[in-house]
C-alpha cells in the first residue's frame, strides 16, 4: 500500500516540465524577429523620407557634380539590396554611421544623450509603479461594498480627465506653474538635479493615472474573492491581508496591461524631452529630423525600439517570477 501511495508521487515531478526553456526560447524568438522588423524600418527611413541625402549632405548650394560624388561616398548610387547589405553589416559591427550635422558617430551621439533619457525614464517608471499601485489598492479598499461613491466617481473622473491630457500640454502647463509662476523649478535645461523634477512629473502623471484605474479595478475583483473573505475571517492585519493576499494576485494582469503603459511613456519621452530641452535621444531625433540628418534619426529609432522590446521582455519575465502559471500560456502561443 505504501509503495502504490508513493509511486505517484514520485512520478509527478518527472512530468511537469518547466515551461521557462520554452518560454525563454519563444521570446527571444519575438526579440530577434523584431529586432529584423526595426533593422528595416530604420534602412528605409532614408528611403522614405522625402529629400535626398546628398543634397542634405552636399549642402544647398552644391553643384550636380558634388552631389554626385557625395550620393556615390554614401553609398547611395548602389543597388537596393546592396545599400541593405552594407547597412544591417555596418550594424553587426557597431556602425550607426555619421552624423550628417556634426561629423560626429552616430554611436557617440547616442551614447551622450541616451543616459540622459534613461534617467528621467527609470524614475519616471519607478515613481509610476510607486504611485499607481498604492493608490489603486487604497481606492479600491477604501470603496469597498458599493462605500463612499463619491471618492470613487472622483478618483475616476480625476484620472480620467488627468490621464487623457497631451503630454506637450502637460508640459507647458507645469513650466507656467512650476517654472513661470511658482519659480520652483527651472524651466529647462539639465545643469541641476532639480531639473529633472518637472520633466519625470510630465512623464509619470498620465502613467500613473492609466496604472491607478487598472489596480482599482483588479482589486476590486481580487476583494470579492471567496478566499479574501475567508482571509478577513481570520481577522489578519490590513498590512498582511492586502500586500500578501491581495497584491501577489493583482500584479499579473496589471503588469501585463502596465507594460504596454510603461512602453509607451518613452514615446512621450521624445516630447517632453523637446519641451524642457532635456539632451536626451527624444531632443537629439527631434533635431535630426529638422536637419534631415538621416543616420541620427535611424540610430535614435532603433535604440529607442529596442529599449521598448527589452522592457516587454522584461515585464514578462517579471510576470513569470510572480505568477509561474503565465509561462505556461505565454509559453503556448509562442
């Protein structure tokens, strides 16, 4: 009788595979397969936007000749196909090209701006996450039951009506206030460490709007849980019952709607950065755009894709750590 009890048992484990091979191998399936997608769109950026380089680059009082002579330096005289070639290659060995404006690399002119932006992203998405959840879970506990529907018709037309608000006029609103008025804040610039204080804030209000209306709402469903009324049976203490009981069972489908969320907060990184003069990629692509410098545009975009891409992949790995059971779907449709 104890050998048939234990057999089972011992068996169990050898069946249940670990979905993380499968689910690691899938994404960076999806990585690489994007990573293709923005190789090509970044090449027929030049392709695609109205001009010619070698005007840009020749200058505008360049004659045919040396506009030739340019079109054929760049490349631009070869094939198609050929012009690919030469540029996904110039990639696999660290080759963005050269800034048109400057001269510069474009890979040292990225590498100047980019920890710029990377520090009003990182605290603009550590400050969402800080914010969006505690508050969700506050309204949420506090309205419980149909309660208090004034705080709860407030907390909703307050994020609504906050959250849908451009991030351009976001920003302006905050230099009139903050900068102009108040004079709390520089206006623009990055020479002090209080000039990153207006351009996180424009960044993170709309974040953390969107995020606080999801976490009210998977708390509200998590609380009518049978299990959470049992747990309030037991009289646990608000700390133990809502961060331990509640939030593990929350994170998956507001992480999942909040990656897409925090994605898109480096789009709005390009405006606001351009408002507040921040010398991060948003400003560098921006002024390549007016100056037409083509290989800045592409080196910009496809370093801001990919950030994107890995903050995805991040996230999901983030879900697989809290909740192994997502793998398993994740790993599926993979």
């Amino acid at each position: 009788m104890e050998t048939l009890i234990a057999t089972p048992r011992a068996a169990a484990p050898q069946t249940a595979a670990s979905p993380w091979p499968r689910f690691l191998l899938g994404r960076l399936a999806g990585l690489a397969a994007v990573l293709v997608l923005l190789v090509v769109g970044t090449f027929l950026i030049v392709q695609l936007i109205p001009g010619d380089p070698a005007q840009v680059m020749a200058g505008p009082d360049a004659a045919p000749s040396q506009i030739a002579l340019t079109r054929h330096q760049l490349g631009l005289d070869k094939p198609l196909l050929t012009q690919f070639a030469d540029y996904a290659g110039g990639l696999l060995h660290g080759d963005l090209g050269t800034s048109f404006s400057s001269g510069q690399p474009v890979s040292e002119v990225i590498a100047d701006r980019l920890p710029f932006t990377a520090q009003i992203a990182f605290l603009a998405v550590l400050i969402a996450l800080l914010v969006s959840i505690p508050l969700g879970m506050a309204v949420a506990v506090a309205c419980r039951g149909e309660r208090r529907r004034a705080l709860d018709t407030a907390f909703t037309t307050v994020t609504s009506v906050l959250g849908s608000i451009p991030e351009f006029v976001l920003a302006t609103l905050l230099i009139m206030l903050f900068a102009i008025k108040l004079r709390m804040f520089p206006p623009s610039g990055a020479a002090t460490l209080d000039s990153m204080v207006l351009p996180v804030l424009a960044l993170t209000i709309a974040p953390i709007c969107t995020l606080a209306r999801v976490v009210r709402r998977e708390t509200a469903t998590v609380l009518a849980m049978d299990y959470m009324r049992t747990a309030r049976g037991h009289r646990l203490t608000a700390l133990r019952l809502y961060a331990r009981h509640a939030l593990p069972n929350l994170m998956t489908s507001t992480l999942t709607l909040g990656g897409l969320v925090l994605t898109g907060l480096l789009g709005g990184a390009v405006i606001v950065e351009f408002v507040f003069a921040w010398p991060g990629l948003g400003t560098g692509v921006l002024d390549a755009i007016g100056k037409r410098d083509y290989p800045v545009i592409q080196g910009v975009v496809l370093v801001l894709g990919i950030l994107a891409t890995l903050l995805n992949l991040l996230v999901d790995v983030v879900l697989g750590l809290l909740d192994p059971r997502s793998l398993r779907g994740k790993a599926g449709d993979a």
